[in-house]
C-alpha cells in the first residue's frame, strides 16, 4: 500500500462520544506510518499510527485540547499480521479510549485522555482518511485488511477476534456482530474492495497509488523476503517485499531470507520472475539457504547447506562447486521452484519445463533433483530450516526479481493463467506439482 491512500468525508455521527476502529495491518516496512487519520487542518487532526521509534499511536489533537496514546510496546515484525483495536467513549465519568493489540491491551508511555463529553475530530463530519496522514505524507507501506470503524459503540476487543485454544495466537472473527452507526463502514474485506460491506454504503475513493489484492490474510499467513535481514544484502523491496532490487555495488553478493522457513518434513513451492537488470544478462543465483549471510560476500552456493541456480549459466552451486544442471534465463522468464524436505530434494523448471528432465513428484527415486543435506539430522552449523533468496552475482547488475509465494502476482501484475493450485489457496502461473504446499501458515501446516 505504499504510496496509496483512500478518502471518505464522514457525515454526521450517531454520537460523537464513542467509536470503535479495528483492523489487521502487515508491514513491509518500518518507521512512522499512518494507519488512518481524520483531518482539518495542521492543528486539528486525528491520526492511528506507527511512529518513527515503531511504537502504536493514537491522536485527537485541536488546538488546545488532545487525547494522545503511545504504547510502550515496539511493532517491528513484518511478517506477520496484527490486530489493532481501538476503543473509545469520552461519555462515561472517566474517559477512557484503549489501544489493543492481538487481544491484548496495551501498556502507554504517554496516556492523556479527553475530559468527559469532549468532542472528537475522530467520527466527526471532516474527510478520513486510510493509509496516509491527509497531507499527503507517512504513507502506511504494508497490507490492510478487514478495516472496521464503528460509529456509536466503544467495542470489546473480543468483538473482533478470539483466543486459538490450540495455537494460543489471536485469531480474526471475520463476521464481527456490530452495529455500525451512522458513520459506520466495513472495507478491505474480501480482496481489495473498498466498497464499504455494511448496509451505510459509506464507500471510500482511491486518492492516490494502487490497491493490490493479496491472498495473504490474518487468517493465511504468506510468506516475503525479509527487509529486515538486510544489513550485507544492501537490497531496496517493494510490492509487499515480493519485489527486490540487489545491490549494484562491487562485490556486493549477499542475500537475505525469507520471513518463513521451510522445516523439515514439508513440500514447497514458489516462483520467481526475472523481472530487470541494470546492464548486461540476469546473473542471479537463486536457491536455498540455512541461514542468514554473515559477510559481503557470502552468495547462494558459496557454503554448505546452501544450494544456488546461476541463471546466466544453468549451473547448480553448492560448498562453491559448481556443476551443469540446466538452461540459462532471460528476462521475462519464470523460475518455479520446487523443495521437497521429505526426500530432501530440490528442483528448478525455467517456465513450463523442469530443468535436468525434473520430476518433483517422485519423491524418494528423486528423478532429476538436487540433493539438498537433511537440517533435521546436521549440526549448529546451519538453522534447521531452509530458507529461500537470491544473490546478485552480477557484479553492478543491480538484478530486479519478483516472487510469488501464492499470492498470484509477480510486482504489481497478475499471473496471466493461473495454473492448477496446491490443496491450499494459493495463485501461481504454473501448475503445483501434487503434493506441494505455499509456503504459509496454512501451507505449512497442511
């Protein structure tokens, strides 16, 4: 959602007192970001949001009067999703509005509070605002789902979501009983629809950027690359962290994780397009890896327990050996990738064809596979789990690629014929091998 925000001038409220927001925010990235705002002007405006040091916030500041909460609580993780309830009722003898977050309710370095029967900017009839702050600034960078607000109602937080008795997580109620008020609305339910889902019709506009509809959900977790482990990657992501761009500095080979690894005892599939290049052929190594890069120059292949494509040559590399395997790549082409840690096997198809006569459906035969070491049964050496990534051996290439982990897009573009899917939802090009999963939540536990 970087870069785009919606727009939706409320009328007049049921009761200006009380009001309820929930929704399910994934970052992609850090720093101050706004959730939602509601806005006159510089000195009177509300605003949900992370702040530069990560923690949560709320605000309802005109002129000389504000209501102001910041947790203590720092968000940093971006790859998974969180509930964010905001409760608030300035009618009762002690004015109390309260930030949860998956179920829980926060503790707040700051905790100012309206006296009772102040009126708030939030619910009022001024323009509101999704994903940026109204003047066009701190754009939220992430995916939004499930968007709740309530006019009239200070909601429980078990509303919205319950307790897993297996899992212990939070989990979403996607069919909340509310009542919504007047200035009530429901968005970014199924898909990416801002076409408010309650009977108000209160519907938001597009004001700026793209809305992408993503299979990733509180209810599905999928997995990204991981931004945050990119301190020797030195990698610019985009589109959700689906999309990177490698460093283009000399002797930069380095590569980052996925925020998901694959444990043992599971079949994965993705795929991965050869989106740009700033000079000369797409050189990128693409593979597995079993833990983060501690060096510059550390690429996909150059150790053990790590096992890399060359796209320029077709070779597998693994210990820094190399050996012929299949076809270079161009760009516009797609790699489907295919990791059986069962039979710990792994195999690589440019498009339609998988490379070395593949076959990732013959399970221990292992027809056409690279043989990858068994984490489950190795030393400390490695994570016992692998991850997936790429390195840029191209030396100021500066390699762009796009994955699709099952949320059917590479970037900003949809798969141009989805393929028959895994048992659990997923959109890919090609077609899933039997057996094979996403690499998400529900895939990993299918």
């Amino acid at each position: 959602m970087a870069n785009t925000s919606l727009n939706k001038t409320l009328g007049t409220p049921t009761n200006n007192y009380k009001w309820t927001i929930s929704c399910w925010v994934k970052r992609a990235t850090l720093g101050d970001q706004t959730i939602m705002s509601a806005r006159v002007d510089g000195n009177n405006n509300g605003r949900l949001y992370f702040n530069s040091s990560n923690q949560l916030s709320i605000v309802d500041y005109q002129s000389t009067n504000k209501m102001e909460l910041v947790t203590t609580s720092v968000y940093k993780d971006v790859g998974a999703w969180y509930n964010i309830v905001v409760s608030s009722d300035n009618s009762i003898g002690s004015p109390v509005t309260k930030i949860y977050v998956n179920g829980t309710e926060t503790t707040n370095s700051t905790n100012t509070q309206y006296s009772q029967n102040q009126a708030n900017l939030w619910n009022s009839a001024i323009a509101h605002y999704i994903g940026q702050n109204g003047a066009s600034a701190s754009y939220f960078d992430g995916s939004l789902s499930h968007f709740h607000f309530v006019d009239g109602t200070a909601y429980a937080v078990s509303t919205f979501g319950s307790t897993d008795s297996t899992t212990g997580e939070w989990s979403i109620n996607t069919a909340p009983s509310i009542t919504m008020g007047n200035n009530g609305f429901t968005i970014l339910k199924d898909g990416n629809t801002i076409t408010d889902q309650s009977s108000n019709s209160n519907d938001f506009s597009l004001t700026g950027g793209t809305l992408t509809k993503t299979e990733d959900c509180p209810a599905n977790v999928f997995a990204t690359n991981n931004p945050l482990d990119n301190y020797f990657y030195s990698s610019a992501f985009s589109n959700g962290n689906t999309t990177i761009v490698s460093s283009s500095s000399t002797g930069k080979y380095s590569y980052g994780t996925t925020t998901f690894g694959i444990p043992d005892g599971k079949k994965i599939y993705c795929e991965v397009k050869m989106v740009a290049v700033s000079s000369g052929s797409i050189q990128a190594r693409v593979g597995l890896i079993s833990y983060p890069t501690t060096s510059a120059t550390i690429s996909v292949g150059s150790t053990t327990y790590t096992y890399g494509y060359n796209t320029d040559s077709g070779n597998i590399v693994t210990g820094n050996a190399g050996s012929s395997y299949g076809a270079a790549f161009a760009l516009g082409d797609i790699m489907r990738i295919a990791i059986d840690t069962v039979n710990n096997k792994l195999y690589f198809s440019k498009n339609e064809t998988w490379q070395n006569s593949g076959n990732p459906e013959s399970g221990a035969t292992g027809t056409g596979a690279v043989s990858i070491a068994d984490l489950g049964t190795t030393n400390s050496t490695n994570s016992g789990h692998y991850f997936l990534g790429f390195s840029d051996e191209g030396n100021n290439a500066g390699a762009t690629l796009s994955w699709n982990f099952g949320n059917g897009y590479f970037g900003t573009t949809a798969v141009s014929s989805a393929g028959t899917s895994a048992s659990t939802p997923g959109i890919f090009e090609y077609d899933v091998p039997t057996g094979y999963q996403p690499l998400s939540t529900k895939g990993l536990n299918a």
